[in-house]
C-alpha cells in the first residue's frame, strides 16, 4: 500500500478488494481496505462492508488519527485485533543536503528480471526475522510471509513504476544490502530496505541510505518516505539522525467473521 493512499479522500470503497495473491499464499481467502487521513469513517458502514464481503480475513489499514473506528468493529459477529502500527518518516532535499555517498569499496546496481533468484535469496536473508503485521495473527503461515516478501519484491522487477536496488562490495559483488522503491511520485517510497545477514553491525544501513538518496536526487525526485514498524529502533534512529521527519502512523487491524475464526481456530 503505497504511502499515498492514506492521504486522499475519497469515499468508502462498495467491496473489499479481495487479495488473491494472499489468499493462494495462506489457504484462506482475504481482502484489504484502506482508509485515508480526509475520510469520514462511520466504524458501522466499515463493520458491514466486511461481513458482507464473505472473506474469511480482512486486513484494514487505517491513519492512527482515526482511533475511534477499531472500537466500533469488533462484535459478536466479527472478531480482531490490531496487528501492527506502521511509522511513516519523510525526507525532503537539496543536493547540498546530501551526505557522501562512499563509492570505494561498494557500488548500487539496479537489479532487471535475471536478477529475480538474487533478489529472492537476498530478501529471504534480509527479512527472515522480521516481524510484520502477518506475525500477530496465529492463522497464518510464516513462512508463507515471506514468501510474500519475496514476492513483493521481486514484483519490483521490469516496472516503469518501481525499482529493486542492491548494494554489493567492490570488486567482487558480494551481496550487502537491498532497496525496492515505488517511483510513481515526486516523493520516492522506499518500499523494503535491509542489511543481508553477515554485514550487519558494520554502518552498511547508512550507506545503503547514502546511495539510494543519491540515485533518487539524480533522477529528479525531491525526496523520500519510508515506514516501519515502533519496534524498528535502529532503523528509525538512522532515519531521524540524517534528517527524516514524522509523517504519519498507520494501524493494521486483522479481521474475521466469527464462523470463519471458529473454523480456522478448529483447524489449528
């Protein structure tokens, strides 16, 4: 969901959009609703729009600003709970604004379509310990998380709107960090971003920072937004050290019809 689509106004969707890339990775069928900061939410009309679905999960996202819609879901019809909050953090810049990007020992290659097995192996390195909203939830298969990662990522390849980046040591190409990015706005959203497993510890975060700013700014966009979750704290210390603001809070509610919880809960 990019960063975007929580700033619009637009009216309350007819039908959740039902995510069929989800529900073939867990086994069950789920959907995804977004609300937006400018929205008029009546935590009813959101109830009903999701029974009526017939999905057995629905992932709602939501700006943090709109505490009041989680108490109004859940009943004895429905049944959730909040699966995470998401940090939005924001940087607008000059060139002189940047800092060094260190091109001695590493470079940033883009990645194309013959790279998907390096990016997936990479990803599946970088976020295997990553918690996620997919982790809250006792019904779905964590290893089919991030295979959705991996997915994710590799969607990035051959489009004109998003790019995979990897950041390797000079000369011999070892892999040390990766970065998807979603370019359809002046402001780039860095979409994934990590350290693979045996560089951590060494500051490559910061350098992979260092180059993806200066790939963006040569490309004309005049900033970048990133998010993670509360717990991410070295992550969000590096952002605010080099100069990312606060932008927003997103919660991650998962929602069931309780015929669906029941049976899911039979099954495990």
């Amino acid at each position: 969901m990019a960063y975007g689509d929580f700033l619009n106004t637009r009216p309350l969707p007819e039908r959740v959009a039902e995510s069929l890339l989800e529900s073939r990775r867990f086994g069950l069928t789920m959907g995804r609703l977004t609300l937006a900061l400018g929205d008029a939410v009546n935590p009813d009309d959101v109830k009903e729009l999701i029974l009526a679905s017939g999905l057995d999960l629905t992932i709602l996202r939501y700006p943090s600003e709109h505490i009041r819609v989680a108490a109004g879901l859940l009943d004895d019809r429905l049944i959730g709970w909040h699966a995470d909050t998401l940090l939005y953090f924001e940087r607008a810049w000059d060139p002189t604004s940047l800092r060094p990007a260190n091109a001695g020992n590493v470079r940033l290659v883009p990645l194309r379509a013959e790279h998907a097995g390096l990016l997936a192996t990479t990803v599946r390195d970088v976020f295997s310990r990553y918690g996620n909203h997919y982790a809250a939830n006792p019904y779905l298969n964590q290893e089919a998380a991030l295979d959705g990662y991996v997915e994710w990522a590799t969607r990035a390849l051959g489009s004109s709107s998003n790019s995979a980046l990897m950041l390797e040591s000079v000369p011999d190409g070892t892999p040390l960090a990766v970065c998807t990015l979603n370019l359809e706005s002046d402001i780039a959203e860095i979409e994934l971003a990590g350290v693979v497993s045996g560089a951590r510890g060494q500051g490559i975060y910061r350098t992979l920072l260092d180059h993806v700013e200066h790939w963006l700014q040569a490309r004309g966009k005049s900033g970048v937004v990133i998010s993670t979750q509360p717990g991410t704290r070295t992550a969000i210390r590096a952002w605010t050290e080099r100069g990312y603001k606060y932008a927003l809070g997103v919660n991650t509610m998962h929602l069931m019809p309780s015929e669906s919880f029941r049976r899911l809960a039979a099954r495990n």
